[in-house]
C-alpha cells in the first residue's frame, strides 16, 4: 500500500518533471500540485491521525522503532536541559506534540542542549526532533550535534551533526546503531543573542540488536544536510565538501524561485554545515555535468536550466556564470581534457528528446567558449538497451581525457570509443566492454600510468517502470529487470586501437546500479549503495553492503553495511583524509530523500599501525614530468596521487588516480622523490590529493598537490603565481 502509493507518486514526478517540458521543470509544475503532495504524505503516510506534527518529505530510518516512552517513575526517561525546570525540559519527551520545551534566551556563542536519560542501556540508531506547533522563524533547531552515552560522561564524537532546513518539520538525525543509555542534542545553530529554541517532542529510535559485526570498515558519523545532496564535490583550496539539490532542497520542481540551486558545505574542520541559495547565476543545477578545471574550478553544466554553465571558484568561494552551450543538455557526461578543455556530450531532454542529436562539445576556459564537435555523434554512445530510448540511451557518459587530444568512452554503453577532439570530436571504435549496457554503473580510471578502468554494475536499463508516456505504449522490460553484478578491467594501449577487457574478479557480490565508485589511496576501488532493480525515487532492493576491488588480488571484499539507503541521486567521494563520503538519495518530494551523509572509514585505518604524515612538501604546484619531493615523519612504501573530482548520478569522471614510486632522496632520513607522468593525458592539470603509504598499507592524509600544464594555452592565460 505505501509502496503502491509512493511509486505512484513517483511516476506521477518524474512524468511532471519530464522532457519536452524541458528548460524550466518548475515553471510546469504548479505549486499547488507541490502542496499536495506534501499533505498526502503528511495526511496518509507519515502522520498519526491525531498528531499535529508535520512531517518532511524525509526518509524515516529503515530499521528499528521508536522507543516506547515509559510511564512508570521507575522507568520514566529524564531530560535536563541546559534551561527551565526539569519539568519544562520533559516537555519534550512527554509524548504530547502540543507542549514543548521552549529553551530561555540564548548567550551568543553558547549552544542549547537537552541530555535524555533512558534508564537502560538501547541500541539507538535515529533521534527525530519535532519543532513546537506555533512554530516560528529562528526557534527551531538547525544547527545540531546529536552525541550518545553509556554513562552519561563519556560521550565522544557526535554520531550525527550537521545543519536541519529551517522549517517547521520535524527532523531526523539517523546513525549506525550503537549501544547508549544517554542522547544529548546540541543545538549549535540557535546561539546566537536572544535565540531561544523549542523542541515539541523527542523520539528516540532503537534496534533489537547491533547487526552483525562482520564486514570489515566502519560507518558513521552521519552529516545532516539541510537539502538532498545529489551533487557534490571537494574544494580542493579549504578540502571542504561542496553539495547541492535544485532550486528545492527536497524536491525537484516543487521549489521556490526558478532557475536557482540550494547549495550547502560542509566544513569539516569545525563540524558543520552552512547552506545558500545560489541564485546570481540564474542556473537550477539538478541533474548535471560536472568536471573540475585545471584551475580548481568546478564547472557544473547543464541540468534543470539545461543551457547554463556555472562555475564555482575555489579560489574566492563564488559561483559565476559562464557562456551557455550550443546544445542544452541535463545527465549528460562531462570531463577535462589533457589541454584544459571541458568536454560534454549526450544528456537528456533537450534539444529533442525522442530523437536524441546531443553532439558533443568542447568548452575553452581561455575563451569562455563552447564549440560544437559536429564529428561526435551521439547516436554512437547510445546505449542500445533501454526502451526509454533517446531520453536515456546516451545520459551518464563514461570518459576519461587522454593522451593525444583523445578522449576514451567507456560506456555505460556496451560498444566504447576514442573520440578526437582535435578533428572535431570524429569517433573511432575501441571495442566491446560486454554484451550488455551497463547504464547507472560506476567507471573509474584506478591506475592511469597504466591505462587501467574498473567498470562495475549498472543495467541494461535506466529505469524499469518506464512507460513510453509519448505513443502511450508499455514499454516496461521485466527481462531487464536486474542490475548487474558484472565488473570489468578496461586496460588502454594506443589511442584508436581496440582496448582490451577483462572481468574484474568474476564480478561483485552484488548485483547493484545507482551506486557509487570512490578510487581509494592504494589503488583499490570502493563501491557503495545502490540497489538491485532500478528505479528512481524508490528504495526497494537497496543494498546496503558495499565491497571493495583490490586489483592487486583481483577480488571483491565486502565491507560492513551501514543502514542508509544510497541509491538513485546519491555520491560518493573520496575526503582528504583518506576516508569516503557516501551521501544523498531520492529529491523527489517523497519519502526517499535522504539529507545525510555517511563517512566510511575503509579497513587500512583501523589497524593498530600509526598513519603516516607528510611533513613537508618542497612545492604544492609542479609540473608535468618534474620531481616532487617530500619529507614523511617515517618510512614511506606507496605514493598516489588522486585527481579532486566531482560526483552525481554514478559518474565521477574526473577521479583518477596515479601510482607514484617514493625514491628516498638525498641523505635527509624519511625524504623521498616522486615522479610526476610527463603527459598532460594520464596527469591532467588541475588539483590532485598526494597521499603516501606505509609497508603496512596506512595511508597518511592527503597534500594538495597543483599539476600545472605547461603546454597548453587555458593554463597558461589563467596561469596560477
Ligand atoms: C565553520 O567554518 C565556516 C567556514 O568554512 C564558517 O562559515 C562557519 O561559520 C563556521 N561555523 C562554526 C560553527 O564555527
Ligand atoms: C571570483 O573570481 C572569479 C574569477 O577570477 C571572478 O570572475 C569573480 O568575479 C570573483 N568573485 C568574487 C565575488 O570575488
Ligand atoms: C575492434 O572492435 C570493433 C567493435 O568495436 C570490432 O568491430 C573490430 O573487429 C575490433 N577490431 C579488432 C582488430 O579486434
Ligand atoms: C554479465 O555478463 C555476462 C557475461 O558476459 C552476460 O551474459 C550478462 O548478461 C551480464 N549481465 C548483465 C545484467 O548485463
Ligand atoms: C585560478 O586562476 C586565477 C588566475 O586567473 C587565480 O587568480 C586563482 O587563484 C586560480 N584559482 C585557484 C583555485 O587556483
Ligand atoms: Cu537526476
């Protein structure tokens, strides 16, 4: 039943939201439509009939239940607060949505808190807080840190914080089930003068019993973002996370102005998050190509406002437009070129999106122009696979910038290519990766000296419901039905030859498309999330345990699972210390939205062996074929570098990592050379992460490292000092 009804608003959304209606999702989408859908959900889905909170279109955890409030004073819970009477704090946890723990006045710089005692030890795993019912602007936790205890003084890191949307629905904070007596929320947003915050009511969420400890890795802490963030990427100059939705930080053409996008960062340094809406650039970025620039610029086009181009600059933190492409475009591939250009092709719902014609294009940041590649057909990268046809046979390019002005296409179409971009995007073929299209999977260039793609999982087609709603055929593929646990190691010689294809250890465990591919420090590549029968907005047949590829074994292990759905709209991305950032899932107006992030920590940081540091970098900025030298606080074994890349709908194309060979150097003790690939091709210029490794396979945390292009003109007319 609440399947029923939520696939059926699913369909309802994306077939709002679809083609033809084109350049301005929104404009087509009235906000009384947005309105009730959000009623339903409240009236039907979420809302005991006699509770008068409102509940956000948010995901509601997927395991466990919330924790009967007992009534007995032997059992009854404790809440003290950081002020009123302990009868005013219990307020919040009295059951009665009505009443409320209104905080006094805040001090400026001092943050509201309330600590719960539940009398006995739980396995907790979510706390949802529900703002007073006379809600009001400013009185509402938004800001938070959400820390647990066994014995109410030892309390650690907090399992979630982040930043809450400012409104008047209740929120969740979802972690990995741990065991704790004591909940305490830290409202670090609301300490402002005279701020003063309410909570109606606190519900704890509990599981039976911890899951199986098997699998190796660990989750958590959960980031709470205040939008679902679909898109997301790190700055390489402050190492921070960039997220964005659309113009909606919940949905995707029920928002407010056209033509804008909810943008928040996370700061990791000072554990939170802050949120903007970009409007300047007159850009809804939902659903996008992404590549970073030589220059640590990130250039975001296409999408909802399907001919915008907007960059964000690293350098002053601002969002500025650039010039439109020829042909507007959303899921379409993106990628940097070994000169510096941005290459786009294929994409979605413009300018025809029966018939497809979304040629590729090349961007030169040194002109601030687009010029059309008319030999780039993009009949050619079509899947062959998806009923769908043109509106999603050529979405989520595969591709990689490589030497000789060559770009290589991966797929996720069955058939891959070189396309040249100096003889107008002209195609040759390279290949078959394997008998079907692998739309939605994940393509990551793990070792580029080597020439060496990891593709894995996806499905012959992007989404299994789909009806063709144009000739009012059923068009729905049940053979299709499941995605594909098939992986394969593309390995590339010489540009135009055939590559050669081989499986990457007989495949993943599991069958997953819509996951996520983070190349990790040492080569290995992680993959999370996703689900086994495809289709947006929905989480049925998510999967929750994620593996990693060691090429060196040629295996697949799997990690331990977290418990937070990540499938259609989620990312993953690699953070600066070494650890992996999986996040998002649904912007639909449904709940599926996931406004959260988790952080994996892979298994070589939970050895008993201490990291190794980089102590000193003799340059951050060096060119193609020079020496970079480096001094580490031990011995070094492994170096890498790995590109910043961007992450959204699967595709990360600019993630690559380099294999590096530490040479000590000189007589100084724990000081090595490393070589840097003389060929803008495998290093493309722009913003890398170095890291090194111990012999235990540690890795430290990452340097940023500027590869500078010595030879082509983008770099040289945005030359860096
Ligand atoms: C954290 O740092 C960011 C800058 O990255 C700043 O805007 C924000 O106010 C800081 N937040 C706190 C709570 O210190
Ligand atoms: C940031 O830098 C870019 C590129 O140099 C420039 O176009 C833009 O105006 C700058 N924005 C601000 C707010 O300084
Ligand atoms: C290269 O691959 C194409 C398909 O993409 C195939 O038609 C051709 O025979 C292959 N060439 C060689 C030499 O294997
Ligand atoms: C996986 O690969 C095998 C062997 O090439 C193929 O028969 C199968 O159809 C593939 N599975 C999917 C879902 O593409
Ligand atoms: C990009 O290039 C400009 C010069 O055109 C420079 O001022 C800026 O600092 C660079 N940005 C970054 C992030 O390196
Ligand atoms: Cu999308």
């Amino acid at each position: 039943m609440l399947g029923e009804f939520v696939l059926s608003l699913a369909f309802t959304l994306v077939l709002l939201c679809k083609p033809g209606i084109g350049i301005r999702i929104n404009a087509a989408l009235p906000h009384d439509v947005c309105d009730r859908h959000h009623d339903d959900l409240v009236q039907h889905v979420l809302k005991p009939k006699d509770d008068p909170i409102r509940v956000m279109a948010e995901a509601m955890p997927v395991i466990g239940s919330p924790l009967p409030k007992p009534t007995t004073e032997q059992a009854k819970w404790i809440a003290k607060c950081d002020s009123g009477t302990d009868q005013e704090c219990a307020q919040a946890i009295d059951g009665d949505y009505r009443t409320s723990w209104q905080s006094s006045p805040g001090v400026k710089g001092v943050n509201h808190h309330i600590t719960i005692d539940l009398r006995a030890v739980r396995n907790l795993n979510a706390l949802r807080v529900a703002p007073p019912v006379n809600w009001q602007s400013g009185s509402v936790v938004a800001g938070h840190q959400v820390f647990l205890s066994e014995d109410g003084k030892k309390w650690g890191d907090p399992v979630a914080y982040g930043t809450w949307f400012e409104d008047n629905t209740a929120k969740w904070a979802i972690f990995e089930p741990r065991k704790a007596k004591f909940v305490r929320l830290l409202a670090t947003s609301a300490n402002e003068d005279k701020q003063s915050i309410g909570i109606a009511e606190l519900d704890i969420w509990a599981v039976t019993s911890l899951p199986d400890p098997t699998g190796e890795g660990k989750w958590g802490p959960t980031i709470d973002f205040p939008l679902v963030p679909v898109g997301a990427f790190i700055d390489p100059v402050s190492g921070n996370v960039v997220s964005f939705s659309s113009d909606s930080h919940d949905g995707n053409g029920c928002g407010g102005k056209p033509d804008t996008t909810w943008t928040a960062i996370w700061d990791r340094t000072n554990k939170s998050v802050s949120q903007k809406l970009i409007e300047d650039t007159k850009h809804n970025m939902f659903c996008p190509g992404m590549a970073f620039d030589v220059n640590g610029s990130m250039i975001i086009t296409g999408g909802a406002t399907a001919s915008k181009t907007s960059t964000f600059n690293a350098a002053n933190k601002s969002w500025n437009t650039l010039r439109e492409m020829n042909i507007p475009r959303g899921y379409q591939g993106s990628t940097t070129c070994a000169d510096g250009s941005i290459f786009v092709i294929g994409g979605s719902w413009s300018p025809d999106s029966s018939t497809g014609g979304r040629f590729g294009e090349l961007y030169d940041p040194s002109l601030n122009k687009w010029q059309r590649l008319d030999e780039c057909r993009s009949g050619l990268i079509e899947t062959k696979t998806d009923t769908h046809r043109a509106y999603r046979a050529d979405n989520h390019v595969w591709l990689f910038g490589w030497k000789e002005k060559m770009i290589f296409h991966a797929g996720p179409a069955a058939e891959m290519h070189w396309i040249n971009t100096a003889r107008k995007g002209a195609m040759t073929a390279a290949g078959i990766r394997e008998v079907n299209a692998a739309m939605c999977g994940n393509a990551v260039m793990y070792d580029a000296a080597a020439g060496k793609i990891l593709t894995a999982g996806g499905a012959p087609q992007y989404e299994v419901n789909y009806r063709n709603d144009y000739d009012g055929r059923d068009d729905r593929n049940p053979a299709s039905k499941s995605a594909s646990s098939n992986a394969s190691i593309i390995t590339l010689s010489n540009v135009n030859a055939n590559v050669s294809v081989a499986s990457a250890g007989g495949g993943m465990h599991f069958p997953r498309t819509f996951s996520s591919a983070v190349i990790l420090p040492n080569g290995d590549t992680f993959v999370a999330g996703g689900q086994e029968v495809g289709q947006p907005f929905t989480d049925d047949t998510a999967e929750f345990r994620p593996e990693i590829y060691s090429p060196k074994t040629d295996k697949w292990q799997v990690m331990a699972k977290n418990s937070i759905p990540r499938t259609y709209h989620s990312f993953g991305l690699l953070l600066r210390d070494a650890t992996v950032l999986v996040g998002g899932g649904g912007l639909s107006s449904l709940p599926t939205n996931h406004l959260n992030a988790q952080i994996f920590t892979p298994p070589y940081l939970l050895t008993s062996h201490a990291r190794p540091v980089i102590k000193k970098l003799f340059t951050n900025k060096v060119h193609l074929g020079a020496t970079l030298t480096f001094v580490a606080d031990n011995a070094v074994a492994d170096a890498s570098l790995i590109r910043y890349g961007g992450a959204t709908h699967t595709v990360n194309n600019d993630q690559r990592r380099i294999k590096l060979t530490p040479a000590t150097s000189g007589n100084v003790q724990f000081q090595y050379n490393v070589q840097i690939p003389a060929d803008a091709g495998i290093a493309i210029p722009g913003y890398w992460m170095l890291f090194v490794m111990n012999d235990a396979g540690v890795p430290s945390e990452a340097s940023t490292v500027l590869i500078l292009c010595t030879d082509c003109k983008v770099m040289q007319s945005k030359a860096v000092s």
